[in-house]
C-alpha cells in the first residue's frame, strides 16, 4: 500500500512540478552568489544542487503508452534507463576531468566549447523529436520550436567551435571571410527560414515532408554558425562567446516549450537572458554594436610591429627590473592593470607579492579592471581572486579612470587593446570611441610585455612610444619576480 502512495506520489503532477520550483529557486540563488568572488563557489555549488533536482525531476515523469499509461522500466520520452545511466556514466567523468585539468588561460575556450556542445545536443534533441512526433503525429506546436531549436543550436555549436579554434590558436584568430560574405550570410539564414516555413506548412497541412528537408537545414545552418563567427576577429572573441551562449539557452528554451519541459523553458530562459545582457554590457564597454560585430570585427593575433611602426612617433624605451622596483617604491599610488599577457604566464600569485611588497613601503595598489581585459567577460578578476587579492582594491574603468591622473606608476601586465589612447585620440584607429583605461595620464607608465608586438587587435599601442613609458620585456611572471626580489633588496 505504501509503495502505491509512493509511486503514485512521484509521478504526481503537482509533486514534480513542486520539486521544479525547488530547483529553479536554487538556479536563481546560485547565479546571485556569481556577482562576487567570494560567494561564486558556493552559488555555483547551489545551482548544481538545483540542476540535480532538475533532472531527477524529469526523469520522474513517466513515459506514456498510447493509453496514456506509465510504461514501465523507462525514463521520460520512453528512453530505457540503461540508456540514460549509460550516458551519464560516460559523460559526467569526462565532463569533469575537462573542467579539473583545463587552466584558466585556456577557460575562454572551454566555455566556448562547453557551449557549443550544449548547441548541438539541443539541434539534435531537436531532429530526434521532430521526427518522432511531427512526422508520426504532425504536431504543429512541436514542430515550430523544435525548428527554432534546431537552427540556433545549430548555429551555436559551429560558431563555438569557430570561437574555440581561434582561440586555442588552432586557425588564425585574424577576421578571415568571403567577398560579400553578408550577402551570403544572408542568403543561408533566408534559406533555412524558407526551409523551416515549408516544413511547418506541410505539418500543418498532415503532411509528412522528407526527413531531407530537415537535414538540409541541420547542413544550411551549420554553415551559417561558421560563415558567422570565422570574419570575426579574435578581439571581439568575448562578444561572441556571450552571444552564442545566448543563443544556445534561447534554443534550449524553445526545446523546452517543444517538450512540455518546465526545466528545460526556465534554465533557458535564464541562460539566454543572462548571456544577452552580459553581451550588451560588453559591447557598450567597447563602444561596438552586435550587428557590427557579427558582420565583422577588428582582427586578431600579433602583427609583429615595434619601433617605427606606420603611424606612431617614436621608440619603445626599455627598463629593468630593478629601475621599476626603485620607481614603484618610491611611489604614492600604483595601479596594476592586468591583461590576457597576466593569465598567459599565471603572475596573479607574484602580482599580489608584488602589492604586499609595496604596501610594506605604504604605497596604495590597487587594480584597474577593463570590462573585456583578457579573452572571456571576469577573466581577470577570477584570475585575481585566485590569488586572493582584496576584493575591494579591484576597481572598475569607471572607478579607476579618474585616478590615474594621480597614479605616480602604472604597472600594465599584458593589457594592450584596453590601454590604447588611440582610442580617444585617433578617428581613423578601429577602436576610436571605444572606452579604455587612461593608463596615459599616469605620471609613468611600465608594460610588462613578451615582445615588441601588437596586441590581439592587431593594431599598434601608442601608449608603448609614449616618453613617459618603459617597456619590460619578458615573461610577466619571471619579470614580476625580479621587482619583488629587488624591491626586498632596497
């Protein structure tokens, strides 16, 4: 008797979608606690609880026979159960070997990978449903969002995998598309809207379109994903990553709806909503609209320049490691602007012996964080954090940008592109109107830097000609080493 009341309790309607709201009060409180370092654990804890709930949840609602009765020994959507433990006996040790070996100068391109692995699996999830219920019982109401589904998942995954390349340095980072490459873009997204409007009139109509239809638009739209994020550069790399995130947690939401799915609709939703804003916000942060970035941005990887540069005046003036100790000591205020050259060469631990060093002395360090330093939106104050660096000495471009004009030294780890005063001064540069940090206005400037190259752009810093900047040359870690031992030294 007791078992019956259990089972018949499960399967209740009101139970599962009860344990649903559980779940998304977790997805909501976790994401609260990413706004901070030091609650971003936990909140990332929290919402992994709720996402277990979530799929127990789903996995609780029976598969229905034509009857309408619980089929027995299967799993939502009638997947046997041995299916779905084998899946998750495959997938949850790979997944988690990835995220425990991956290091943070190469988390950019996971995210852009985990991303594109959740655009596929809902393209595909999608196909399977459309066949399974549109063609058996032309169900309009699936069709039409599995069809959403299945072309921006679609789109998701081979842009990221596009994102993921550029960034892992597996193809060249630079913009690289066709002559009239929009008009091309174009023509594919009107073609698998075409596609998708043929498709949904013949449901509509009982008929049954072939299944080749379907596969031409899984083709078309994939092509769409790479023909879109290729001509981007890898500057704008951080935009799009955010964009595509979007874009899958809008597909999975359409998915959701396809499936009658609550988990599915609102951790979409949440996802989507999250990623649009954060892709706005980044954006604004470099003066760029989306549409100008998906139709193209300013390009990427290092062109190799140096002294004498076309249209910069004046020579790169290097420094050593024991003239940058004695100027820092001897300052007021040093701010510390970390860029991607910071995670390349993992300095944040030395970066804060750095800043313990100085306090000794009582200068005042603080941090000036750009919204898009680095190559993923927080990628440096994770980085920062990581090495336990005082949350509030992290200052945002708003903050900091009034301070430098009374900052005896900054110290600019690797962060070209955010520094560029090209950017204010110069309306031919691609990145005019684009808000930096006014490193320039410090009273000295020192760069920490691997070479006499450009930065990700591909355009050239004025700020490194700039009389009162001395460039350090060498690996930021190894260099940031050699001030803190000659600052113990003095």
């Amino acid at each position: 008797m007791s078992s019956t009341l259990g089972a018949s309790l499960i399967h209740d309607a009101n139970f599962i979608y009860g344990l649903y709201i559980v779940a998304f009060a977790l997805f909501i409180y976790g994401l609260s606690g990413l706004t901070g370092p030091k609650t971003a654990v936990r909140g990332n804890r929290i919402a992994a609880v709720g996402m277990v709930i979530a799929v127990v949840t789903t996995l609780l609602i029976p598969a229905l026979d034509p009857d309408g009765e619980a089929i027995p020994g299967f799993g939502i959507g009638g997947l046997d159960w041995a299916v779905i433990a084998g899946a998750v006996i495959v997938g949850a040790p790979l997944g988690w070997a990835s995220a425990k070996k991956v290091k943070m100068t190469a988390m950019p391109q996971m995210v852009a990978l985990f991303n594109g692995v959740g655009g596929g699996t809902v393209a595909l999830i999608a196909w399977i449903e459309f066949r399974r219920r549109t063609y058996i019982e032309g169900d309009l109401e699936v069709a039409i969002p599995s069809l959403f589904a299945l072309i921006v998942g679609s789109v998701s995954f081979w842009g990221s995998n596009v994102a993921f390349a550029k960034l892992q340095e597996l193809v060249d980072g630079k913009p690289r598309g066709l002559p009239g490459q929009q008009y091309f873009n174009l023509i594919l997204l009107l073609g698998a809207l075409g596609i998708s409007a043929f498709i949904a009139v013949k449901t509509s109509q009982g008929d049954q379109p072939s299944e080749l239809f379907v596969i031409g638009l899984l083709l078309i739209t994939g092509v769409l994903g790479l023909m879109l994020v290729f001509p981007i550069g890898g500057a704008d790399m951080p935009v799009v990553i955010s964009l595509l995130n979007a874009f899958t947690g809008l597909s999975a939401a359409a998915m959701g709806v396809a499936l009658d799915n609550t988990a599915l609709i609102v951790a979409g939703m949440i996802v989507g909503a999250s990623g649009t804003i954060l892709t706005n916000q980044m954006a604004v942060a470099m003066n760029r609209t989306i549409p100008a970035i998906i139709a193209g941005g300013f390009g990427g990887g290092d062109t190799g320049g140096g002294s004498g540069a076309p249209g910069v005046e004046g020579v790169m003036r290097a420094t050593s490691s024991s003239d940058a100790a004695i100027q820092m000591a001897y300052a007021n205020q040093v701010v510390i602007v970390p860029g991607y050259g910071l995670a390349v060469a993992q300095a944040q631990h030395t970066v804060r012996e750095l800043a313990k060093e100085l306090e000794k002395r009582g200068v005042e360090v603080k941090y000036a964080i750009h919204p898009v330093a680095g190559r993923m939106p927080g990628h440096m104050n994770v980085l920062l954090a990581e090495a336990d660096v005082p949350y509030d000495q992290l200052k945002e471009m708003e903050e900091i940008n009034g301070d430098f004009a009374r900052t005896d030294v900054s110290l600019v780890i690797g962060a070209n592109d955010v520094t560029n005063p090209a950017a204010n001064d110069d309306p031919g540069s691609p990145i005019y109107g684009m808000p930096i940090l006014n490193v320039n206005e410090s009273k000295s400037t020192i760069v920490l830097k691997r070479g006499r190259g450009s930065g990700y752009a591909g355009i050239e810093n004025p700020l490194f000609f700039d009389p009162k900047t001395s460039m350090l040359f060498g690996d930021a870690k190894s260099s940031v080493a050699d001030i803190v031992k000659e600052l113990q030294e003095l």
